[in-house]
C-alpha cells in the first residue's frame, strides 16, 4: 500500500516582520506557540520577499507565494492569477489532496476556487475592520457577489470607503479567532484517510491593530524598547512618503507614539500565537500532527518608526524580511538555516517535500537542499524592487538600494555585518565604488533576465 503523502498546514500573516518571535530574536515579546515550532523544526532567518510593485505590496507577495512566479512574471501585481500560472492548492488538488482555504485572500476569486476545493469565511481584499470581517462563504464554482462600496473604521480617524465582495458580515469576532476556528472546524471533520492542505491566511497583525484586552495588557507602551534605527524622519524622499501606511502615526514620529504603536503589533502578535496553538491542538486531535508540514511565514514586514518610516513601502530589512518556519516530517529539529531564500521558493520546497513534481510555471527554487545540508546558501545574492521608484540588491554582507523619485537619483549601500540596522550609509566612500558598481551590474542582469518594466527608473541610469 502506498504510503499516504503528508499533510500541509500554513499559517501565513499579513506585517509580520522577521525579529517578531521570541525564541528566535526578540525578548521582548510572548510567542510561545512560534517558539515550539522554532524549537521542533527549521527557521530560515534569511527569508525575503522579492518585493512589490504597489503599495499593497501583500498582494503580489501573496501571488509569489501561490504561484512560485517571480515579481515582475506576476498579471496585474497578482489581482489575477491566469489559467497559465499553476496556484500551489490547484497543483496539490491534482496530486491527490483536500485543499481548504480560509482567511485573506488578495488575488482575486477566480484564482480561490482553482485553489481550494472547500473553504469558509473567505476575505476578499487586503484590510478591513478586525471586529466586524465581511466575508464570503466559499463557492465551488469560484462566484462570488460583485464589490460593492463598504464603509468601516480604518483606524485613521476617518471612516474608510472600499469596494468589498462579501455574502455575510461577521460582527464582534476578531479575524484571527474567526479564521482560526474555520479552521479548526475543518479539522474537526477532515477524512484523515486522504492527505490535505489547510491554508490559514490572516489579516494581523496589519492594522488597524486591535485585539482582545488581555493581549493588549501584556505590553507597557512605556516600556517597549525603541529600534536601534528609530528616526523621526526618513532623511529623504523614497517616492513613497504619501501612502496611507505613513499617515498612520504623525511626521516627525514621536518616540511615545511608535512605543504604542509597537505595543499594539506585539499584542496582536501575541494573540496569533494563541491561535495557532489552538490550531495544533486541533491537529494534534486528529492523529495527524505527525505527518504534518507546518509552515509559518508572513507576506512582508513592517517599519513602525525605524527609519522614519511606518509602512512596508520601501527595502529595508525591516520591511523585505519575513520568518519563515517550516515543522514536519523530514524537516531537521531544532535547526538554524540562513540561506537567502524568497517567499516563492515555498512552492517548489513543499512539492518536494509531498513526493511530488512542480509544475512548469513555478520559478522559484527548492529549499530541499538547504533543509538537508546547513551551510548550503541557496542563493548568492537577492535582488530587490518597490514600484517603479526603488531597485536593491544585496549580498552576503552589501545591499544597495537605488532610488529615482521624479528624476532625482539617491544611492545608499550598507555594510550588513557591520550595520545590521542600515544606518550607515557608505555608498559615497571613494573605496566602496567597486562595490556600488559590482552591485550595480547585478541589478541590470536583473532587469534584463526578469524583464524590469520601470523604464522610467533605468533611464535614470547611464
């Protein structure tokens, strides 16, 4: 009899910056579930998104992960998936599993139901109110009501207007409860006979950042430590200075007020990771735990005051960096890996982990390899982009970060190993024009291999 393939079980976030788990890299907050997956499987501390190319940058992330396709092979920044481009759920649905989806959805309906053959409280769109979440039921058929225009609190001070689909307004539940019990009732029920893919996709810790009082009072505002590379402003304009994310606290940012703001991520943080341990327990009950690949990862970070900034709209580590877990069989215990690696490899990695192929349209790259052999780096280095105004690369111990804001260039280049926070700017430095121009050259075979459409941008460039 053949063996049964194993389960896949993602937790996926929306913000969740990389130095957010305790056992991992910050004291400072309460993950006791994200610590035992840490402690019981193999953290990739070197995890990134390979960018965005709006200001919803979940989006495309989102579609990188689904698809396993590079950034600039994405239809529409990942609004839609095309019938060409083989979605992670609709690939294990030929391969035999039960797919099952439910939370944050951001790549439009069509694509769900190639995805996921059953599914519950489906959020279609990129944020909305915590407490009152307007979903959908799932549709086999992929048909979903038309957007229409939905008033809610965004947390800004003013009541937001955004075209919605949904069937059913789930009021006075938080996301992250709601999301977790769907899927903790699709345990409850799964035919344990055959394999299954259980896709938990929230919307914390994006703000607007409530959550349930007790999580909120584990955190002291007063006592939340600021970044190393807090500034009240960013020294220059990026080309994205006007988006909603900065507005969220005032310019120049205040010490006081990014200490609540990082005291509102942590506590939302903290209420995730009492969700996901009820989602294992759930897994736990069903015999299953065992042969499960459990995999936690978060569509992109967040600023929050470093660098002046508040969003995700830029490429500083805080913001192209994510955790990326992965627990289960074959996968080492208690392990370290920091290969470069993107969100879009996740695709190829799980096709080999389940004994099976991946399919043709997928461009990312395996991470087998490096779960096998610790110093195996994956990738030498990672190219970077947001929108049509900023291009990075970094390396091993460099990033560069070129900027073209309405025709105006701006350099900066980092020393990683020595300025982990990127608050040394040496791009300038007569002995580091070598390495600008090194970079520089592995920026433009990017352009010319992925096809780089921010024409604008490279004309900049002699």
């Amino acid at each position: 009899m053949e063996k049964k393939k194993p389960n896949i079980l993602v937790l996926f976030m929306d913000d969740q910056r990389f130095d957010t788990i305790h056992a991992l890299n910050n004291p400072d907050i309460i993950t006791p579930t994200m610590d035992h997956l840490v402690r019981t499987g193999t953290a990739f501390t070197q995890a990134h998104l390979m960018g965005g190319s709006c200001p919803a940058v979940c989006m495309p992330s989102r579609a990188m992960l689904h698809t396993g396709r590079t950034l600039f092979h994405l239809e529409r920044s990942g609004e839609r998936i095309p019938a060409e481009h083989t979605l992670l759920g609709e690939w294990l649905r030929l391969n035999g599993y039960q797919t099952f989806g439910t939370g944050k959805w951001h790549n439009g309906p069509e694509s769900y139901a190639r995805s996921f053959s059953a599914g519950g409280e489906i959020f279609f769109g990129g944020m909305d109110d915590h407490w009152n979440v307007p979903c959908c039921d799932f549709s086999p058929e992929g048909v979903y009501p038309d957007p229409v225009p939905h008033p809610w609190d965004g947390g800004t001070g003013s009541i937001e207007m955004a075209e919605k689909s949904f069937d059913h307004l789930r009021r006075g539940k938080h996301s992250t409860e709601l999301f977790a019990d769907t899927a903790i009732d699709f345990l409850q029920k799964v035919d344990t006979t055959k394999p299954f893919f259980l896709n938990v996709a929230f919307m914390a810790p994006h703000d607007p950042r409530t959550m349930p009082q007790k999580f909120r009072n584990m955190y002291d505002p007063s006592t939340v430590h600021l970044p190393e590379n807090f500034m009240s402003v960013h020294p220059f304009d990026n080309g994205e200075m006007e988006v909603r994310d900065e507005k969220l606290a005032a310019n120049p940012r205040s010490p006081s007020e990014v200490r609540r703001h990082i005291a509102e991520y942590y506590a939302m943080l903290t209420h995730l990771d009492f969700e996901f341990g009820r989602i294992l327990d759930a897994l736990r009950s069903t015999g299953e735990y065992q042969n499960t690949i459990i995999l936690l990862a978060a569509d992109h970070g967040i600023a929050i005051g470093r660098h002046g900034l508040m969003g995700k709209q830029n490429l500083y580590e805080h913001s192209v960096r994510i955790p990326l877990i992965m627990a289960g069989p074959g996968i080492p215990r208690g392990e370290v890996r920091n290969a470069f690696c993107y969100l879009l490899d996740i695709f190829p990695t799980l096709c080999d982990l389940a004994g099976i192929g991946t399919p043709e349209s997928v461009e990312g790259k395996s991470l087998a390899g490096a779960l096998a052999d610790p110093l195996l780096q994956h990738r030498d280095h990672l190219p970077l982009a947001y929108g049509e105004v900023q291009r990075g690369v970094k390396d091993r111990r460099y990033k560069l970060i070129e900027y073209v804001v309405r025709g105006e260039r701006h350099t900066q280049l980092f020393d990683l190993l020595s300025d982990p926070n990127e608050l040394i700017d040496i791009a300038t430095r007569p002995e580091m024009s070598v390495v600008v121009t090194r970079m520089r050259g592995m920026l433009r075979e990017w352009r010319d291999e992925l096809s780089d459409p921010a024409d604008e941008f490279w004309s900049a460039f002699p």
